[in-house]
C-alpha cells in the first residue's frame, strides 16, 4: 500500500478573496442599495487609479525597490499635458503626458538604479521636487491658475463608459492582464522576483540589474502617467496636490496584496484583491453614511487588522494524507 498526499494550500489570495466576499455581503445585508448597479460602478471608479498605480508598483516591490513619487508623478505628466493640448493639439498634449511620466520615472531609475541611492528616501525627495514643479508651471500660466482642465482624451478615458460600464475599468482589465502576464509568464518577471531576493547573486548570474531596475521606473512613470488621465477625465480639473492621497492608498493595498517590501514576494492578482477590498471598504462606508473622519479610523483598523491576520493564513499549508492501494 502506498501512501499518495494530496497538498490542499489556504493561499493569501484565497484569503483575500475571502474578505472581500465577506465585506460585500456585511454591507449588502446592511443595506440592500449596495449591490445595485450605481454603487458598483461607483465602488470601480473610486478605486480605478489605485488599481492602475499598484500594477507597476507591485513590479517595483517585488525586486526591493519603491517609489513614493507616483502622485506626484500623475500629477505633474497630465498637468503639463493639459497646459500644451489648447496650445499644440490635443494628440500632441496626450503625447507630453507620457513622455513627462516616462521622464519622471526615468530620473528615478537613474537615482536608484545608477547611482545607487536608497529608492525609499530618493523617491521621497522626487516626490517633493515634482509636486514644486507642477505647483510652479501652474502658477506661472495665467490662463490655467492653480487647476489644469482635462483633454477630451482624458474625458474619455476617465469619465466615458462602453456597454455601460466606465471606460476606466476596460482599460484598467486590459492593463492588468498585460502586467500578470509580464511579471509571471516572461523571463524579466522572474529577474525581478531574482532581484529582490538577492539582486548580488542575480548581478553575478550575468544579469545586468541597474538596466532592469531602470526599466522598471520607466515603466512605472509610463503608468502613472496613464493613471493621471483617468483622474484628469474623472474629475475634469487638477491641482498640484490633487492625488496626495492616492500614494499610502496605492502602497497598503500592494502591502496588503501579498508584496513584500523586502522584494521577492508578490502577484498582480493579490495587489487587485488589495484594491478591492480598498474599494468595497469605501463604499460600504459610504453606502451606510459613516461620516469622512470615521471613514478613516475604520479604514485603518481593519486593514491594520487584514494585515497581521492573513499574513499568517496565507503561509499556512494543510496537507491531507489519502491512502491509495497499487495492485501488483
């Protein structure tokens, strides 16, 4: 008689799934206007550039690195892509957005990946160094003042809808797809997951780990950027300080997704999970009229509480022994 085990694993992103279920069901029971329409495109808006800024950030944590400058980022690539649209076109306006995100993110990647500064502290420096130059650009236009108006382009993308659904949403699956498939199916995911568990033993593989470090804030400003027009067109104005929230958004649910901040460990998956539990908590909250300032005393809590709770769920394996009889 031979033994066969059958591995059954409780993994993070069951966990995660799991309290989403359960908090949309607590707020649904509370009150039955959660699951109408209105409040799921709602609950999507309110968290679609959360969710398009954690995929290029999860790529960021999982080689050991961050990137505190992503708001600013935003920010500054669609404020002056909003400036030069009424000026050189429209298409050549969406075109400054990204060069402007892809500059940013490349300034990063030469502080971090070339000249070797610590990404938490150097990001933070950008973060304030962007956020003055948008403040200054701004300013200095008489005919924009403090609020940059949104492009036709960003209103499509951040406040349209195709077959009912907002036009963020389709742009933010087809994103997510791409960035699952990068980090988990191709062979510079797997560098990235090299990188931060031991980016010298990878370097010595004959990797060359500043031009993928590099790569990878480039990419992630490209991002931010995309990011930045969904929140112009959603909100149609923006300000140099508009998405200041948005960055320990961004970082707790890639946190709370299963990324690790010491590199090595995350999924694009786990990050979207994280999101919606941002979201659902939102607005559920919303949906029962808990005031603002409760709203992020709660917050806190229970996602302080998800953390410490299925960070040990996910590392847990129950293995089930079945017997199997082999007939000579």
């Amino acid at each position: 008689m031979n033994i066969k085990k059958i591995k059954f694993a409780l993994t993070y992103n069951m966990a995660l799934l799991a309290i989403c279920v359960v908090l949309y069901l607590t707020f649904t029971l509370i009150n039955p206007a959660f699951v109408s329409a209105r409040y799921i495109m709602e609950t999507i808006k309110m968290v679609i550039e959360i969710g398009i800024m954690v995929l290029p950030l999860t790529l960021l944590i999982v080689m050991g690195s961050i990137d505190f400058s992503m708001a600013s980022v935003l920010v500054l690539s669609v404020a002056v892509g909003g400036i030069a649209a009424p000026i050189y076109g429209e298409a050549a306006g969406v075109l400054i957005t990204f060069i402007v995100g892809i500059t940013c993110g490349a300034f990063n990647g030469t502080l971090v990946a070339r000249l070797k500064l610590p990404p938490l502290v150097t990001t933070l420096a950008t973060m304030y160094l962007f956020r003055g130059i948008t403040l200054v650009i701004t300013l200095a236009n008489p005919a924009v003042g403090t609020n940059v108006t949104a492009t036709r382009a960003a209103i499509f993308v951040g406040a349209s809808t195709i077959a009912g659904i907002p036009t963020q949403f389709w742009l933010f699956v087809l994103m997510a797809v791409v960035f699952h498939l990068l980090l988990s199916k191709t062979t510079y995911g797997r560098t990235l997951y090299a990188i931060g568990l031991n980016e010298d033993a990878t370097r010595f593989c004959g990797i060359n780990t500043r031009r993928i470090k590099h790569l990878t804030f480039i990419l992630a400003g490209f991002t931010f950027a995309i990011a930045g027009m969904v929140f112009m067109g959603r909100f149609s104005t923006i300000q140099f300080n508009s998405a200041d929230p948005y960055t320990m958004q961004v970082i707790t649910a890639a946190v709370l997704g299963g990324c690790d901040m010491r590199g090595g460990r995350g999924n694009i998956i786990g990050a979207i999970l994280g999101v919606s539990i941002i979201g659902i908590l939102k607005a559920g909250m919303n949906v029962i009229l808990l005031p603002q300032t409760q709203q992020r005393v709660i917050l806190g809590v229970v996602l302080l509480f998800s953390l410490v709770v299925f960070d040990q769920i996910g590392r847990l394996s129950i293995k089930i022994k079945k017997p199997a009889i082999k007939r000579a």
